[in-house]
C-alpha cells in the first residue's frame, strides 16, 4: 500500500497521515487520476489517458486490499463496489466512454463522503490498512 500512498503524497505528508486520512488521500488520488483520464479522453491524448487509469485503478485496488473482509456485510459490499470501479476503469479504458469514468468518480465520492462523515470515536476503531 506504501506505494499506492507514495502516488498521491503530493496532499500531505503520508507519513504523518493518521489511516483516516490515508484512506482519503487515496480517494482524493483515484479521483484525480479519474479527472485526468478524462481530460486525456477528451484531448485523444492515448497514452496519457493509460498512465492515468492505470494509476487509478492501482488506487482503487489498494483501497479494496486495505479492507477487512471480517468485519461483515459493509466491508463486503465495498469489496464488492471497489471492484466493480476497477471493471469500469477498464472497460473505460478500452472503450473511450466517458460516462464511465464520471459513473465510477460519481461512486468514489460518494464513499470518500461517507467516509468523511465517520464521527471521530468511530476512526479511532478503524485498523491500520496493510
């Protein structure tokens, strides 16, 4: 995951970062990685746009593996959910369609909002993503 941390240290130090706040970095990564793909898209920029959604897809991945599949249904649908981002990313990738990037960035906020809204009691139960 330190690598998928190192992707997006350009909003804060990582090594300070509580695993609250890593968690949303990482959101705020594939969110930015998604919104540049998309700008590649529309510019035809190929090789760009690959660079992008490949990193955002790593992004989205490291958010599925820090999960502890334990700890029920919520863990599990999120499972779920991050893999279907990825499929998306992909077939966005293969197939130019914006809608899909805006679908799975519309999906991302969404949980970075849910995320954001833990109360503090509950961030301090949350395990240090592996």
């Amino acid at each position: 995951m330190l690598a998928a941390y190192q992707m997006v240290a350009t909003h804060g130090s990582v090594t300070e970062a509580d695993p609250h706040r890593l968690i949303v970095m990482l959101m705020d990564g594939a969110l930015s990685r998604i919104a540049q793909a998309r700008g590649c898209m529309e510019r035809k920029a190929t090789a760009e746009k690959s660079l992008h959604l490949q990193r955002a897809i790593a992004i989205v991945d490291e958010l599925r593996c820090s999960l502890d599949l334990s700890q029920g249904e919520l863990a599990q649908n999120l499972d779920s959910l991050y893999d279907f981002m990825s499929r998306q990313l992909l077939q966005a990738h293969v197939s130019d369609r914006l809608e899909l990037l805006d679908r799975t960035a519309s999906l991302l906020q969404e949980i970075r909002g849910a995320w954001i809204a833990l109360p503090p009691e509950a961030r301090a139960l949350r395990k240090v993503p592996r």
